[in-house]
C-alpha cells in the first residue's frame, strides 16, 4: 500500500472529505505487504473516521459487487467502537463467507452492545437464505436453526432482537422455523413479523394465512401480507392480488401493484397494461415499474 495513498486517505477522513472511487476502489483485494500498512494506519484512526471508512466501503460495496473488502473483515468485526462493529457486520454479509459464520452467531449472542448483537441477528439472514439454496451441510443447518431459535426464545429479548431471529430463521424451510413462524403469528407483538417471515419461507403452505390476513382491518397487517404473497410467486394469487389494488389504503394499492409485477404471468401483464392507461399518475407509474419488472424478469435483455 504506497505512501502517498495512506496520506490521501488521512486527509480525507480528517477533513470529513468524501472518499473518491478511485481511492476506495484502491483498496480491493489488498494483499499482505498492503495490509499489514494498512493494518497500522487503521490504529491510527479514530472512531468517527473508522466510522467513515467502513460506511463508504460499504456503500461502495453496494454499487460494484466485484470490490472485495473481505480482508478488512477481522480488524471491523473486532473493533472497539460498536458502531463499526455494526457497519462491519452489514459490510460482511454482503457477500457471506462461511468462516465468519461462528463470528456472527458468537456476535448475535455475546457482543455486549445490543444494537449490534440485533444487526448480527438480521445479517445472519444472509447465510440462511445461502444455507437453503446452496444446500448447505445439515449440521451447519442444524446449528444456525438452533441459534436463532434460541435468540428468539431469550428470556427479556427485545422485540427488535426477536423480530430479527424470526425473520433470519424463516428462509429455513425446516419444520422447526414452521412451527417457529406460527407460533409468532399468534404473538400481537410478532404478528406482522410473522407475516414476513412467511414470505421469507417461500412455502404453499401460507396462502390460506396470507389471504386471511389480506382481509384484516389494519392495513399494516394487509400491506405486509401483500408483500409476503409477492414472495411467493403463486400466479393463483393473482386474482386476489388485483384486488387489492382496490384497497383503501394507499400503500397497499401500491404494493399490490408491485406484487403483481414479482408474480407475473399473462393475466398479471394484463392487468398491469390496462392500469398503465389510468388517469391517476401515482397508479400509472407504478403500473408502468412494475410490468417493466415484469418483463426483465422474463428477458433480462428485452428492455435494453
């Protein structure tokens, strides 16, 4: 790592000065002669140019999916400062690497700061869903299960750290996260999350309990189930779906709409053509996002 680059980082984060592309780009796949010097000017830092740092990595990350920060995982995850932690935590899940599994469940259980031990429950997401769909080893499975049910089941957990287990255990499709799901459908204070958490699971097996819940008065409850039914990429629910594009509240016609455009299919298209031709904007824009959606969905290269 030269000189002249460390320099150009310190005066950046000294001056609050946003960091350009080309500087943090600079930063991907450092090797270990670059690290070790980098490892020396992180020390140097303090929290809020830490801080800083790890947001703008962060971001980046988000924008260009080739940038590899992976290397600076180890000195973020173990900072001082519970706010990098945090930011370390979302920078890593990211792109999820099996040998930080143990730091997240260790982090989501011990960490002494509890914003930052709900941000390891809500990133463990990340390796649930790569766990089902890469077919991970039982095991593995088996101990990610265990440790989200028992956050969840904490004596005096908050609701924040309860929510985030529910939602992280629902992309395991296991009878346990079934039970775990209906059983937090019962709770007021887990019902919506449960909701969720059924779109999550991706299973048949909840139409009967988001049509159900489609029909609620609270239209928290109606919006979240609209969400979670576009989760499951049933062409039945279309009809329903439609529908609620009917529906009193603003946000849940909003996301029906949008819900049809995750579903799709000929009548969904249709639908969605005929609401492009609607004197309300608001409806009409997201008529027109959503059969977009729709279409790249079906070609990727169609609206290129």
């Amino acid at each position: 790592m030269e000189q002249d680059l460390i320099q150009e980082l310190k005066q950046a984060l000294t001056l609050g000065i946003d960091l350009s592309d080309e500087l943090v780009e600079s930063l991907s796949g450092l090797t270990d002669a670059p690290r070790a010097q980098f490892d020396e000017f992180w020390r140097e830092l303090d929290a809020d140019q830490r801080v800083a740092l790890v947001h703008r990595l962060a971001e980046a990350t988000e924008e260009n999916v080739v940038l590899d920060f992976a290397w600076i995982h180890g000195l973020v995850l173990a900072d001082p400062d519970p706010v990098v932690r945090e930011l370390g935590l979302r920078l890593a899940a990211v792109e999820p690497r099996r040998e930080l599994l143990d730091t997240y469940l260790y982090t989501a259980a011990a960490d002494p700061d509890p914003d930052v031990r709900v941000a390891a429950l809500e990133e463990l997401s990340a390796y649930t869903l790569l766990a089902g769909t890469e077919d991970w080893p039982a095991a593995l499975q088996q101990q990610l299960e265990t440790a989200l049910v028992g956050a969840l089941h904490l004596p005096n957990a908050p609701l924040a750290a309860r929510t985030a287990a529910l939602l992280s255990l629902a992309y395991l499709t296991t009878d346990r996260s079934e039970q775990e799901i209906r059983q937090a459908h019962l709770q007021p204070d887990l019902r919506e999350a449960a909701i969720e958490a059924m779109g999550r699971n991706c299973q048949e097996i909840w139409i009967p309990d988001l049509l159900a819940e489609l029909e609620d008065d609270d239209p928290d409850l109606r919006l979240a189930a609209v969400q979670a039914a576009a989760e499951l990429e049933d062409e039945g629910l279309v009809p329903r779906l439609a529908a609620m594009m009917h529906d009193p509240d603003f946000d849940v016609r909003m996301a029906a709409i949008a819900a049809l455009g995750t579903v799709g299919g000929d009548d969904a298209k249709g639908l969605l053509a005929d609401l492009m031709k609607s004197q309300d904007k608001p409806l009409r824009d997201a008529a027109r996002t959503a059969i977009e959606r729709l279409l790249e969905d079906e070609d990727p290269f169609k609206l290129m």
